[in-house]
C-alpha cells in the first residue's frame, strides 16, 4: 500500500479540511486523528497544544506517513513550527484563518474573523492579521463554539450565536477554526447572507502542489481512509463519516 497522509484536529471539525483534499487528491490513502481526549485545543496553553501534537505526529510516523497536515488553526497557529523544527524529515502542512483572501478578494468589506481564542491571540496569526489588516475586521475568540459543534448541541450553537455575533452588518466571515465551516447556516440565520472564507481549499492545493513536487504523488486508483479517536469514541467516528459524506 502507498504511503498514507496524516491528518489531525482536535476534534472531527477536520473533516471540512479533508473533504477539500479528497475532491484534490481522491486516490490517496488518509488517517485522520481526533484528539477528542484533550479537546477543545482552543483554552489551551502552548506547551500543551505542542505536547498533544507532539505525540500524534509520531504516531503518524510510525505509520510511515508521507506528508502531515494540520487540519485544525490552533494547532497550526500554536505547534505548527517547533513541530516542524523537530521533524524536519516529513512535510507538515497546517491551515490558518483565511484573512489573506479578504485582502486579495474582498479588501473594502466589513469582516469577521471567527476563531478560537487561542488561535485569535497567537503571535503567528495577529503577525498575519497585521500583514493583511483591512483596517475593517472584527476579530471574534469563540471560546467553547467548537466544543459544541463537536457534539451536535444545535441549540447550544444557536443561543451562543446569537449573543455573540456582532449586530452590525458583517459582509465577510473568515472561518479561523475546522468547525465552523458545519455550521454556516446557523451564522448566516443571525447575520443574513455573507461571504465566508476558510483555508481548506487552500491547504488542499498546497498540499497537492507539494506532493507532485516530491514527486510523492500516488500511482494508485483506490485510496483508503482510516480513522483514530484518542478517547476511542465511537459515536465520533460514526459522526465523521457522516459529515464527509
Ligand atoms: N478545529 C480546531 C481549529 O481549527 C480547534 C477546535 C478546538 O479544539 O478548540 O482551531
């Protein structure tokens, strides 16, 4: 069997990533990781989140993974380059919030930039929120937000938007966190139609670009998904593996 890609969140939020790298990359074989024993990552320390990803990045070595991707902003925001720098042996990919894109697309725009809080305050993403600031955007840490997608508490994400949503017209929604883009919907009941920006399409590309680089591409017709729960929680697989349908 070719060599897998390992892919990893927090939780099962990842699967909006994965489902962008599959309608790339549909051959390739995949094991994705839930870390639903230390979730949410978003109220998390540094060292912490470095420690959690510490340990699923050799377990997907262990594996023989040929690339890793962080399917989850906080990972990417907080572990993402001391993993890198301990691991330079494997390619490591990692999603952030997608401001870049209302730079590029939609720079005059009211924005939102929906994230955790630890993805909000980290040096990695205020750097790039400076780089690229509309001078427009209002940055929004939704602790909790993810917990309750994780596990379907639909009214829970209701209430919780709606005390927490600016009432102000936003027109761009950057989603900073894999979870959000599940419940776009719901954000978009409170604050009428808008215009969302998450990165998955663009880690599906980096991704992409980077194997065929390597040459790592694979050969093979039939690609084959697997999926790890830290707490083996099996209502969570079963969850994501509805999701990706
Ligand atoms: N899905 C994760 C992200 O993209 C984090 C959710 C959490 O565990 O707080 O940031």
């Amino acid at each position: 069997m070719d060599r897998p890609i390992g892919i990893l969140d927090s939780g099962i939020g990842g699967v909006t990533v994965l489902k962008e790298i599959l309608k790339l990359l549909p051959h390739e074989n995949y094991i994705y990781y839930s870390d639903s024993l230390h979730n949410p990552y978003g109220d998390k320390r540094k060292d912490e989140i470095f420690k959690y990803v510490d340990a699923i990045v050799q377990f997907f070595l262990e594996k023989n993974c040929k690339a890793i991707v962080f399917a989850c902003n906080t990972a990417t925001a907080l572990a993402i380059q001391d993993i890198r720098k301990k691991y330079p042996q494997v390619m490591i990919v990692g999603i952030e919030p997608a401001y870049k894109m209302v730079y590029d697309y939609a720079s005059c725009k009211k924005t939102l930039v929906m994230a955790t809080p630890a993805t909000i305050h980290s040096e990695k993403f205020m750097h790039l929120f400076h780089q690229y600031d509309n001078g427009n955007t209002i940055l929004l840490p939704c602790p909790n937000l993810a917990t309750y997608i994780e596990q379907g508490e639909n009214q829970k994400i209701e209430k919780y938007l709606k005390e927490v949503l600016p009432k102000e017209k936003i027109e761009v929604v950057v989603l900073g966190c894999t979870h959000y883009p599940l419940i776009t919907k719901q954000i978009e009941k409170i604050l009428g139609k808008v215009l969302f920006y998450d990165g998955g399409k663009g880690v599906a590309l980096r991704l992409k670009n980077l194997l065929a680089e390597k040459n790592l591409l694979t050969n093979s017709t039939l690609g084959n998904l697997s999926f790890y729960d830290s707490s083996s929680n099996s209502i969570k697989e079963k969850r994501f593996f509805e999701l990706l349908k």
